[in-house]
C-alpha cells in the first residue's frame, strides 16, 4: 500500500504496526520485504519521493572536513531506492577473516562471523540481480600465491531498489510505503529504553507532523544519516539516543581509493585484475586488507560531470549513458564520485601504459567520525560534518600493497611499477594534495557493532545497546570495513535482522 505525507489520511497512522522501518533504501527495503512474508504489518517510512526532487535531497547538505571528499549532497541519494539509485553496482562479500579479531588492528573483528551471513548468499543475488556462478571464487594466481589471492566482484545491473520493488511493495497488503515522511525525532518512555513514536513531518511549510506508533523500530537512513538521527534525538536523552559512551557517528571508515602507481607492462594487457593480500600476509606483515587494481591506464578514466548531474544521479539514465557511449566509444559507469567511464577495450599502443589503483580497508579511528554542526535544516535538525583522515597502519598498508605488487609484477616479467613521489618520501599530505586519493561513497562503522556498549552502538542483532525496541540496518552498523563492497553485505544483514526480529517474536523472552 502506498501513502504520501502530502495528501495521505493521517488516520492511518492510528494503528500500532509491528515495525517502523524508517528509510527505504536497499536496506529498508530488504527489510521490509523479509518481514512482509513473516507477516509482518510494516510501516516503511521515506523521506523522498519516488523520484529525485531537491527539497528532499538538500537535506543531505553537510560539512566536509579532512581529506577532499564529494559533497555530501552529491555522495548519496534521499529517494525511493536510496542511494541504489546511482550506485555502480559491483558486488563482493566480505572476507571470512575480516570478522575475526587481528593482534595489530584495534578493534578489529565482528560479533558474528562470515557463517551467520553465508544462509543468505543465494537471497542476495537474487535480490541484487547477480547471474550465476554463485559465490565470489578466487582465480588461479600463476606466482605468489602464498602472498596474493587474485579475486574478483560480481556487476549486479546495477539494481536500483526503487523501479525494482515500488510495485511490490505497492501491491502488498502487509507493508504501508509511506512517502515523503521524514523522521524529525523518536520519543522514549520513562526509562529512556524503549521507543514509543517515530515523530515524522512531511515538506509543507505548515506541516504540523505526525507519529507512528510500532512495537519495534528500524533506522536504515544510510551510513551518514543513521548516526544524525541518533544524535539529533536529544528531545530526552541529551547525549542522544546509543551515545552514553560517545560512540555515534565515531569511526567512520570509508574505502580509501587511491591512484597508487603507473606501470609499464612488458607486453599489452587489456583486462583488470585484483589481487589481495592472503590472511598470512595481513598477519606477518601487519596490515590492513585491501584490493589492488592493475589495468590499462586509460581503463576507468574519469570523466568529469557537474555536480548537478552527479547528485541527481541522471549519470544514471540510459540516455545518458547511450550519448556517452555513442560520443566517446565509451560506457558510462556511475562509480566513484558517479562520474567514471569503464569497461572498454585499450587500443593496443595504450595497453603497455597501466596504473594501480588501491581500494583499501580502513583503521577504526575515534576522530574520523559524523558530527552535528550548528546549522541546521527545515526541520531544526543539525547538519553533520564529516571528518575523515587516514591513520599511521593505512599508511603502512598503502605503502606494503604497493611494494608487494610492484615487486610481483617486476619479478613475474609483467611489467615495471614507477611508484609516486609521495609514497618514495612518504609524504602523506603531498598525497592527498596530488589528488591521489578519493573515497569510493562507501559510508561504513558509525554505529558499529560491538558486544561491548564500550566498543559499539549495535550489538549483535543490531539492537542499539541498552534499547529495548531500537535496531539500525545498513553499513554504519559494519563492526570494520573490510575492502568490499558493502552493499552486499548490507543486504545479508537486513535478512539475518529480519529473521532474528522473527525468531524472538516467536520464542519471547
Ligand atoms: C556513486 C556511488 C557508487 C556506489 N557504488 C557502489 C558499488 O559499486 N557497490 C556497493 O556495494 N556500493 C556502492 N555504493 C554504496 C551504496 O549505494 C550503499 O552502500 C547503499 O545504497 C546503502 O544502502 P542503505 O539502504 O543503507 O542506504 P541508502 O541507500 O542511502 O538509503 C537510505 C534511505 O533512507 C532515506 N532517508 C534518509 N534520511 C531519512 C529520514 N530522516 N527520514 C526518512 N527517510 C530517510 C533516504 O531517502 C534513502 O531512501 C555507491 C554509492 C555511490 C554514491
């Protein structure tokens, strides 16, 4: 059933639903769906509209502070789909050791393991369109296999979760899509412990807002966003709601992308490959876990587009992507601050001139975090502002991956690596200066899970420690960030969420 803030009957929202999932994204969908076969009546709340419109997306407007990064109104979509609605699609799980716990890397290691997550493989293809073979297999690697794993991701369509699920989440009897509803606040019995309503407004100036009442509810805002709800609930917890220890919006990781090097290849070379370190070479050579590309250098060159283009996500229309194509020989491919051209065969003069691109797992440090600054929105919320720096173990692991491949490709007669100045005199800022390095739209670990309120926002079952009835769905719930993809991820967790929401309906406490 479908309902809009701008012309709905409010009287609707006199019913208790079972869940208010708020944000209809990948993970709000996903969600939504799951508990919608359980029976569930599900109240899934989105601030935008079925299309792109400003007002909704001007809500995403925040600070950037640290290394140069996409505005934050252009690095994710406030629609039906979320930001699926210009994502690249490419699709990797998480590795079965980027959940346990590493001597060298703080914090590192997840609640649950790769094992809690694999039941839902073959839902999360069909989900995210991903042809057979299942499963993310290594390829043979002929050299140094015991230092490298040369792997590979899965191109989902790229599905965009709004086109791919409006009608069916419009034709269910069991879910109320509710558009245009942005959540403003989330009110707390006595005890502080228990959501009681989920306070939502739509955009008319008069708007004077309505709440929905549920026995459970979910933030799937994004991994910007869900920290910025919690903060911003201060109406009764003055901290906020999860941040008795400081921890909302604190360890935010991105994947780090960074130009790494140019190679000279002995002969052309016209694909892409990945390697990655093996588990051994994390161990010995204390390290981070990271993917290195090596491809022709013309594969995946930037094509600039304005800003508005990027955060309307029209770079994600086929007639875009057909007058590119058609201009330049080239196919649009909507990745990496959604301006990249990919997936074109080098002519054979530019296949011996390569590059090597790094896209890495990042440390888990307190200072890089989403913080409320004073401005505020429409709606009297704080903005954030984000701020994001690499820390001394990124630094070694830039430095070992590019070394360790370089040594690779010189020793297997493949090609010569010349390795930037920055890196020979290890010069961070002259890195970061040079352009070198960029985020790749992956927000992850702001409410982290954790078995420890200490140590995390989210335990286990994605529960916001010490609330009884409050979960949070999507990458600021990863524990680290492993280097893929998350999007992946995040729809194995929404399934494993909704199960476990189930399960303990079923056998209460
Ligand atoms: C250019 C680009 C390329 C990307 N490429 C890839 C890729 O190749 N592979 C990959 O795995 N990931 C990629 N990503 C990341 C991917 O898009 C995200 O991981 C994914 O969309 C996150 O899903 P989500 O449901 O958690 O959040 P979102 O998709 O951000 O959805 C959040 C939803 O919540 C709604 N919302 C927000 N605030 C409120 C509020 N207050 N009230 C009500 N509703 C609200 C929003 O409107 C939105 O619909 C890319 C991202 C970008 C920007």
């Amino acid at each position: 059933m479908l309902s809009d803030t701008r012309s709905a009957d409010r009287s609707l929202f006199s019913q208790t639903f079972d869940i208010c999932i708020i944000g209809a994204g990948p993970a709000g969908i996903t969600l939504a769906r799951r508990l919608a076969r359980s029976g569930w009546n599900v109240a899934l709340m989105e601030g935008g509209d079925v299309d792109f419109t400003d007002e909704s997306q001007d809500l995403y407007i925040g600070e950037i502070t640290g290394i140069p990064y996409t505005d934050l109104d252009a690095a994710r979509l406030r629609y039906l789909g979320g930001t699926s609605n210009h994502w690249g699609g490419a699709c990797r799980e998480l590795d079965a050791y980027d959940f346990t716990p590493w001597p060298h890397i703080a914090l590192s290691g997840w609640p649950i393991s790769k094992s809690d997550l694999d039941p839902y493989q073959p839902e999360v293809n069909d989900i995210l369109d991903l042809k057979p073979p299942a499963g993310f297999p290594d390829h043979p690697i002929d050299h140094d296999e015991h230092l490298f794993r040369k792997i590979d991701y899965r191109q989902s369509g790229p599905t965009r979760f709004g086109p791919k699920y409006k009608d069916e989440l419009v034709a269910s009897d069991k879910i109320q899509l509710v558009l245009n509803a942005n959540l403003v606040d989330l009110r707390l019995d006595s005890e502080l412990q228990t959501v009681t309503e989920a306070v939502f407004r739509g955009y008319g100036t008069d708007d004077p807002g309505f709440t929905v009442q549920a026995r459970i509810y979910c933030l799937c805002c994004g991994g910007m966003e869900n920290p910025r709800i919690l903060l911003n609930a201060r109406s009764q917890a003055l901290k906020g709601i999860g941040n008795n220890y400081d921890l909302v919006g604190r360890y935010f990781c991105e994947h780090p992308f960074i130009t790494a090097g140019e190679i000279l290849f002995e002969e052309p070379f016209y694909v892409r490959e990945e390697f990655a370190p093996t588990p051994a070479v994390i161990g010995e050579t204390r390290i981070l876990n990271y993917n290195m590309h090596v491809a022709p250098w013309s594969y995946g060159s930037p094509l600039s587009l304005p800003k508005e283009v990027a955060r309307s996500a029209a770079c994600a229309t086929p007639f875009l992507d057909r007058l590119v194509t058609e201009v330049l020989g080239k196919s649009l491919k909507c990745d990496n601050d959604a301006y990249g051209i990919t997936g074109y065969r080098a002519k054979r003069e530019e296949a011996f001139h390569g590059r090597l691109d790094l896209q890495m797992e990042q440390s888990l440090l307190p200072g890089n975090r989403i913080m409320l600054i004073e401005d505020t929105d429409r709606f009297g919320l704080n903005k954030i502002a984000m701020d994001w720096n690499l820390g001394a173990l990124d630094h070694r692991t830039i430095r070992a991956a590019v070394m360790g491949i370089g040594t690779h490709l010189a020793a297997h007669g493949i090609g010569r690596v010349k390795v930037p100045d920055w890196l020979l005199d290890d010069d961070w800022d002259a890195m970061v200066s040079s352009g070198s390095i960029r985020g790749s739209m992956h927000h992850m670990c702001t409410t982290r899970m954790s078995d420890n309120a200490r140590e995390g926002v989210v335990d286990a079952d994605c529960r916001i420690h010490g609330m009884t009835n409050l979960y949070v769905g999507g990458s600021s719930v990863f524990a680290t960030a492993g280097h893929a993809t998350p999007t992946y991820t995040i729809c194995q967790l929404a399934l494993r969420l909704g199960d476990h929401l189930t399960q303990e309906a079923a056998n209460p406490a």
